[in-house]
C-alpha cells in the first residue's frame, strides 16, 4: 500500500481563530454522514478494511477461540423480591442475556424472602464506558423462568436490555429496551405472573432509574422533555424527574423535580423497602460532585415530596439510604477521597449530623457494603467492599459501632461485584467475584455461621488456557507511582503466581523475568473515575495463549486509588494520563516484555481518546495501535453526541483557558505530514449516540494523508459496523470484532497466529 492508494478525501482549507488560536480543521465535511461526499469515502474504506481483513491471518482461528472462551455464559447477582428472586442468564450459544425469574421452594434456602435495592448512585460516570450491559450484573441462580429474551423479541440481534427493576413485591417488572444500540430506551412495564404487558412503551427514557413505591401502581424516573419543549440540537437533555401511575398515559405523570437545574443534568431517585423515604440525586453531566435531597413520604404526600437537602453545592460525591434500624447510611468521598460510610438521623440529615461508621482507608477506596442484621445473623453486621490498588477485598464489621471483626474470603486477588443483600431482614449476602481465569461466579456469604461458598457459576464450562499475572508498579513521567496488570501464557515466562508491586525480576531472583520480549498490547481507559480490575476476558486470555502478553494499565482518570486519582486526571491534568501511559510502554520495554517493534496499544471510547493522543505524541513508541468509537476533535467534541456532558471531565472550548488545554492534546490537531505512524485500525459504530463516529472518519483521513508509513506496511484502516452502537451488542458481533481486532494487532505486532 502506498499513501496515494487510500480513499481520495478532500482537504479543506479551513482556518478558525479560536481565542488567539489558529485552528485547522481540513476534513469538517466528515462531519455529516448523510453527505454523498461522506458516503462515498466511507464505501471505499470499507472496501480498504475487507481487503486489509481478507490478507490477516489468523482471524477464522481467533474468532472460534475468543467464542470457544466465551462460551461460560453468564449469571447474574441475584436481586429478591418478595418471594421471587431475578437475574440475568447467558447460556452458551445465546446472543444476549435473559431476564429469569425464579420462586425457591419453600424451605429451600433462606425463609425470609426479600429484596436490596442497591445504595443510590451519587452522580453516573460516563453511562457504560467500558461498563457491563446495563441491567445485567456479572453473575445469579440456575433454572428459572424466562421473563425477557431479547433474541426472541428481535431474532436480528438488534434489540438490547437495557435496564429492569421489578417492584418491591415481586409482582410487577419495569424494563427498558433499545434498538440497533441506540441506547434509546423505551421503558415497559410487565405482569410477572402472566408476562403480560400493562403499561407502556414510554419514550425518552434513557439512563432512567426506576424507584417504585410499595403496591407496584406507581414509581418514580427519569424523562427527557419532548423535542418541540427544547432548543434545537438539545434534545438529549433536559431531564426530569416524574412520578408515574402504572397504566395512565405518561403525559399525565406528575412532575416531581429538575427545572431550574443545568441541561446536562443526570438524576436518579430511589425509594426505601418500607415506602417511606424518596431520595433524589442530581449531577451535572459525569462531574464528580452531586446534591442529594430527601424526603419522608409519610409526611408529604408522594407526588408533592417535601425534599430536604443531605448535601448541596458540595464538591463530593455522596449517596444515601436509610436502613432498616432507621438510620440513615452516607456514603461520601467529601473529607475522604477513598470514601467512608456515615450515619445519620433521616429527619436530620446534613452534614452537620454524619457521624461515621467506617472511617476512609489509607490506600483502599471503599466501592460499596451490604448490611446483614436478619434473626439469623449471629449479630447484625456490616460487609464493605474495597479495593486495594484495584485488587478486590470484603471485611466484616459490628453494625453498630463500625468495629472491624474479620474478613470475607475471596478466592484470589481479583474483583468483587454487584454486591446485595434482603431489604426486608436477612443474614445472607450475594456477590460477584472474577479475575483473569476466573468467569464471573455468585458467591454467598452468610452471616449466621461466617461462611462463604460458591452460590452458582456460569451455565458453561470452559477450560481457561494456563495464563499467569503480576501487578508491577512503574513510575510516570513525574515520579507517581502507577500500577499495571500484566498477563501472559504459560510459554511467556511471566510470573509464576499472583503477586504485587514489582517488576519483572524485581526481587532479583529472576522470578517473572521473561525469556525474551513478546508482542504484546498495552490497555488503557484512564478517565471518569472507571477503574480497571482484574476480570475474565476472552480477549486477554486468547492473546496470552497464543503467545502474547496483555498488560492493562490504572492510569490517573481512573478510580484505583480513589477520587483524588481521579482528578489527577481531569481537565487541565489530562496530560498525566497519557504520560502514565507511555511510561508503562516504557516499562514493559525496559524490563524485557517487549519492544517498540512489538508492541501495540488498545483503547475505546475516553480510551480510544488516550491512544489518540498516544500515537500522535509518541508515534516511535509503539508498532500497532487500534482505537474504538474515540473522542479525536477535542475543539468540537461538545457539538456532538453526549459531548456536553463530558466537559466537567475535559473542560470546554467555549472557554479560552479550557480550549488550551484542549489543543495541548486533542489528537486530530496533533497530526504531523511525514511522520511514520504506527499501524492504525479505527473502529466505529454507525448507532453510536455517545461519541459520534465523526471523530474517527476525521482522524483517519488526516493520518491517511499525513502518514509516511503505507510504504512501509503500516496501513491506516477504518472498520464500521452498522446497526450497533457503543456499548451492548450480540455476542457474535463482538466475537467478530474482537478477533479482527486481535488479528490486525497480530499482524503488525509480530505474533504469530495458528
């Protein structure tokens, strides 16, 4: 391939001076997909893409073997209510999840059937950034009924779950479904008994909590305002919050909060097991700060609450529920970046009044507890769940006084997830745990003899291959230390076991050292507070059994040491993130994993902006690089999608000091004619309403045109896939992209594929 051989894409001479700027844009045009012009272009990349595709070797085997790992299926965390229990099931061979609900008979089990609401979110990050499936939790019980089967509602693979709540009796189920990965849900509400349908569709429901009041007649959530009610352009926000009459038409619903309060704003309402507190969260956009109010609806009549405020105007994120002593549960990162978990009066419920119950850790961040205080339990307890430098842990404290009195045991170092209890009264927790072999697995933990056991494992049975992996701890550019997962196979001579803070060969024993440098792939998010732990992954595990190593990097951005990690990572601090990331590439060189030459680099969405920014500002440093549904143009990112809910993340180019930290970095401004780039696959997704394929349609033709590299084998390529958005997808979708991804990584990293 030479450069000349790519898609003709005209070059505009289109200069805006920003602020004092001087900003180029050559390929605005891009910009609209529906132009023949775009079209067009687009039909000669796919054409480019097949052919590039056609000559990869390995992708057949890959994709059969990255199925062949996902055949475990999946099994959700159980959520109970009434005398039901629901969770989501994947068998093997299924597309996507099903909803399944499931009566245990009597005397099997626990008799006290109930339900746990989950503690209230204090504001989302990104919506499914890197996020499971909406709805569906990692992990849940063999058997059951089938309440909801996407596949059988849409046999296309199009339709997705994105989100159920039934009600506190187990009577009624509140759904939402998208199309083609629109993520545009329509919410419905079911009989669970006869599985017929009593109320709905309604639209504009996207990202909607639903918090039902006892009886299952009525609930609370969130809606946008109809289009005709908003500006042009602004019809993705506009939130508001609503009470809801199972069965009246949605115009009719009563409204209960949001007007006066930024655009951008998410919300989320949850109500307690009794019915008598409503607790009503509001974040601007994904910043990591929110109000919370509450209100007791035994003094108020529910559509008319009398909200009081538990935080207001604060920088921190905070949620709260009250338990079923009475008191009110405050979980808080303000004064304890890591969190802690406080008690309140309910009808006192400000700042002035949290006393806490489970102080901030020094180096574990608190990420969420379950209270177990049921006849059964041998005394009511408190289980909190942290992570130590992203490694899972669970202890066991006095509810009462907070005390600390033993450990959950886990088992190894990995991750726990989804974490729920019985609202009404129960000694029994459940929870997911995964790490780099294990598939998600429910695990029981149960207050009344102290024991943990395996509550059930996903429907299929897979032999994961023999991989290993070791937590190295690297320093940035700036001296901060920083911490990687790196995973290999049996025959990359990583570590032989499981360990901590150290090198390859770091102890001076030799143990981890490796037998020689491999291809590998350096992984990164890096943004939103999102932590990445260790978890099973069909990818990761492919690449590693063919010979390869995966290092996964817990850049700043994430959460892995708490909110102040976090925002190291923000706004004019952006550049720590990317220089965290070419340090570990610097690492894995140093200690003898890899070699430029060898080594490409993985990442999507805010990761896809990170590799962006990875190639154009060390293009020497790496061989390959994929980048998935990214954020490119820094300077007109807000203009599109869900954009101008990520400026208190990346700050605003309406602002003269925001838009140079922007331009510092903003990869599309960044491209250089004549540079040798790495090899280059974009992969974008025409539904994706969140971040707007034009990004990547922008990029590559710059870099086409830019790049030295064609004559040399490093293509610049574009893959697109219709009628999928940017996060859930049938299983044969991703098995596909997952091996074209690792096929192209492959073959431009070295390694060697059956």
């Amino acid at each position: 391939m030479t450069a000349d051989q790519y898609p003709y894409a005209r070059r505009l001479d289109l200069i805006e001076d920003l602020f004092g700027h001087d900003v180029r844009d050559p390929y605005r045009w891009l910009e609209d997909p529906d132009s023949e012009e775009t079209r067009a272009w687009l039909r000669a990349e796919d054409d480019l893409f097949r052919a590039h595709e056609e000559e990869l070797p390995g992708v057949a085997a890959l994709a059969e073997r990255i199925l062949e790992l996902t055949g475990t299926g999946h099994i959700g965390v159980p959520v109970w209510r009434g005398a039901r229990l629901f969770f989501t099931r994947r068998l093997p061979g299924q597309e996507h999840a099903v909803l399944c609900t499931f009566n245990p008979e009597p005397g099997a089990g626990d008799p006290e059937p109930g339900a746990g609401d989950p503690e209230p979110g204090a504001g989302d990050p990104e919506p499914g950034a890197g996020d499971p499936e909406p709805g569906a939790g990692p992990a849940g019980a063999d058997g059951g009924r089938t309440l909801i089967d996407p596949i059988a509602i849409d046999p296309s693979g199009r339709t997705t779950l994105d989100g159920w709540q039934p009600d506190k009796e187990g009577r009624s189920l509140a759904y939402q479904l998208s199309e083609g990965g629109s993520e545009e849900s329509l919410l419905r509400v079911m009989d669970v008994e006869t599985g017929e349908l009593v109320d709905g569709p309604i639209d504009r429901c996207r990202y909607s909590p639903i918090a039902w009041l006892p009886g299952g007649k009525a609930f609370y959530y969130t809606r946008r305002l109809p289009p005709g009610e908003v500006p042009a352009g602004e019809e993705q926000f506009h939130r508001r919050v609503y009470l809801h009459r199972v069965g009246s038409p949605a115009e009719d619903d009563v409204l209960i909060f949001g007007t006066g309060r930024d655009k951008t704003t998410y919300y989320s309402a949850a109500v307690s097991r009794d019915g008598r507190w409503l607790t009503i969260s509001a974040a601007r956009g994904t910043e990591p700060r929110n109000d919370l109010w509450i209100a007791d609806l035994t003094a108020s009549d529910p559509s008319a609450p009398d909200l009081k405020p538990v935080q207001v105007g604060a920088d921190a994120r905070t949620g709260a529920r009250v338990g079923r002593d009475g008191r009110l549960y405050v979980y808080t990162d303000a004064g304890a970046p890591r969190g802690r978990l406080a008690v309140a009066d309910p009808a006192n419920p400000g700042p002035e009044g949290w006393q806490d119950l489970i102080a901030s850790d020094t180096e574990a961040v608190l990420e969420g507890y379950a209270i177990l205080d049921g006849e059964r339990a041998a005394r009511p307890v408190l289980l909190v769940v942290w992570t130590r430098h992203a490694i899972s842990e669970i202890t066991v404290h006095d509810l009462t006084t907070g005390a600390r009195t033993g450990t959950v045991p886990l088992p190894g170092p990995g991750t726990v997830g989804g974490i729920s209890e019985r609202p009404e009264g129960g000694h029994e927790a459940w929870f997911a745990y995964t790490d780099n072999t294990t598939p998600a697995t429910v695990m029981r933990y149960d207050a009344s003899g102290d024991e943990t056991q395996v509550w059930a494992r996903p429907p299929g049975a897979v032999e994961a291959p023999a991989v290993t992996a070791r937590q190295v701890a690297y320093r940035s550019k700036d001296g901060t230390k920083v911490r990687m997962l790196v995973v290999g196979g049996a025959g990359t001579g990583t570590a032989s076991r499981a360990g901590r803070d150290a090198g390859p060969g770091a102890d001076g024993t030799g143990e981890g050292r490796p037998r020689g440098p491999r291809p590998a792939i350096l992984y990164g998010y890096g943004g939103f507070g999102i932590s990445l732990t260790p978890g099973y992954s069909s990818n990761v595990l492919a690449w590693a059994e063919a010979g390869g190593v995966y290092a996964i990097a817990g850049l700043r951005g994430g959460s892995e040491e708490g909110e102040e990690w976090h925002r190291a990572g923000m706004l004019d601090r952006r550049q720590a993130v990317v220089d965290d990331f070419h340090a570990a590439a610097e690492k894995l060189i140093a200690g003898g994993w890899t070699t430029p030459e060898q080594l490409g680099i993985y990442g999507g969405s805010n990761g896809g902006l990170l590799v962006g920014a990875a190639i154009t500002q060390r293009p020497d440093l790496y061989a390959a690089a994929v980048c998935s549904a990214p954020l490119l143009d820094m300077v007109r990112y807000e203009q599109f999608g869900l954009g101008e809910t990520w400026n208190t993340e990346y700050g605003t180019a309406a602002d003269p000091e925001q838009l140079g930290w922007l331009l510092s970095y903003s990869p599309y401004h960044h491209v250089t004619e004549g540079v040798n780039y790495p090899s280059i696959l974009f992969t974008v997704f025409d539904n994706d309403s969140r971040v707007d394929p034009m990004h990547a349609r922008k990029m590559c033709a710059a870099l086409q045109y830019a790049t030295s590299a064609p004559a040399a084998g490093r293509p610049i390529l574009l893959r697109r896939e219709a009628d999928v958005g940017h996060s859930s997808r049938a299983v044969s979708r991703s098995v596909a992209l997952s091996a074209d991804v690792l096929a192209f990584l492959a073959a431009h990293t070295g390694l060697l594929l059956p």
